[in-house]
C-alpha cells in the first residue's frame, strides 16, 4: 500500500468528499486531494501528520500501508466498445487495474477510458478510467454507460414518460433524444452506472 492508495482508502470509509476533505485541511480547491491519492504529488510531513490525525491512525500506519491489506483484485480496463461487441469482451481489455476493498465490494465493475470531452463539466475528460458497476438499471439523474446502435457512450440519463435523454455536461454537444420507439429500434441498453472517476494528469 503506499501513502496515495491509504488516503484513498481512509477517506472513502470515512464518507468525506475530496471537497470536504481539502476544506478542513485548509485548501481551497479538491485537486490537491487529487493529486494527492492519485500519486502524482505527496503532501509535507507537516499535513501528513494533520491528515493522520483527521483520520484516526498513526502517520506510520498512514505511511507504510498498515491502514489495510490490498487483496490481489484486478478490474479490468476497456477501450471503446462498439461494433456490437459484448461490452466485457476479451478484445476491448487495455489492461487491468488493482482497486481497494471498498470498491471492490459494489458487484460486478470494470473500468471503462473515456475518449472524447462530451462530460467534461462532470469532470470527466479524454483519458480519465470511469469505474463503472455492471447494472441493467439506472435512477433518473445518474451518470451511466448506455448502448446505442452498438456503441458505448457515457452520459447524465434523464428518464421521461415518452423515453430518455442522454444529456451531455458540455454545451458543444445536444442531448441524445430517444423515444420508447428509438429505444426499440436503436436497441438501447443500459450497461452500467458510473460510480466515480480516475483522473488522467498527463
């Protein structure tokens, strides 16, 4: 375990948001947590200390992976999925991803890289993994991977009475508009529920 991978771990248990977090250690903004838990920067000894604090554990515990054990669990790492493809099909694996307990606990997921800037005010960008659990359904409002015309397109789902919209979070691009019929004929699936992102800093 390193320093990132705790942090992670800590604050998901301890349900606060990399907002709140980056608020009560006194930054103003999330993306230090961010780069923080994704390895990219690590924070003085000083705010160390006061994040182990925060939490609970020792600065040893939160430095040297004591805070828990990592079970070998690989999620994998899908391109994008078209052509009518199953959407977990063994040509579609970039690769795997190792992931917390936590995470690991919510059913069947995998990762899924995002190409193209169409959820980009969702802070979802070209390059970012989306983790994604496996689901046939999906409440009004969340974010979901959707089947259209054999290809996998990420966005906000907006259920109506005549249909759904697919509503993007960047103004360049309009809402997808399917009718009960469009469903039918387009044979739109639902594949699963975006549950948090990987945010690509390169």
């Amino acid at each position: 375990m390193s320093f990132a991978e705790n942090l992670r771990y800590m604050r998901r248990k301890a349900n606060c948001s990399q907002n709140q977090l980056a608020a009560d250690l006194g930054y103003k903004s999330f993306t230090t947590i961010q780069k923080w838990e994704d390895g990219s920067a690590v924070p003085p000894y000083k705010t160390i200390t006061r994040i182990a604090e925060y939490f609970g554990v020792t600065v040893e515990e939160m430095m040297d992976g004591k805070v828990l054990q990592l079970p070998n669990l690989e999620i994998p790492v899908l391109g994008v999925v078209r052509g009518g493809e199953p959407i977990l099909a063994e040509q579609n694996y970039l690769g795997f991803e190792h992931v917390i307990p936590d995470d690991a606990r919510r059913g069947e997921c995998f990762y899924l890289q995002i190409v193209g800037d169409s959820m980009k005010d969702a802070r979802i960008l070209p390059g970012d993994l989306i983790y994604v659990k496996k689901q046939e359904y999906l409440n009004n409002g969340d974010i979901g991977v959707v089947m259209i015309d054999n290809e996998a397109t990420v966005k906000k789902v907006i259920f109506t009475k005549d249909g759904m919209t697919l509503q993007p979070a960047n103004d360049e691009y309009s809402p997808i508009v399917l009718t009960k019929k469009d469903i039918e004929e387009r044979q739109v699936r639902i594949i699963g529920k975006v549950l948090h992102n990987r945010i690509n800093f390169s």
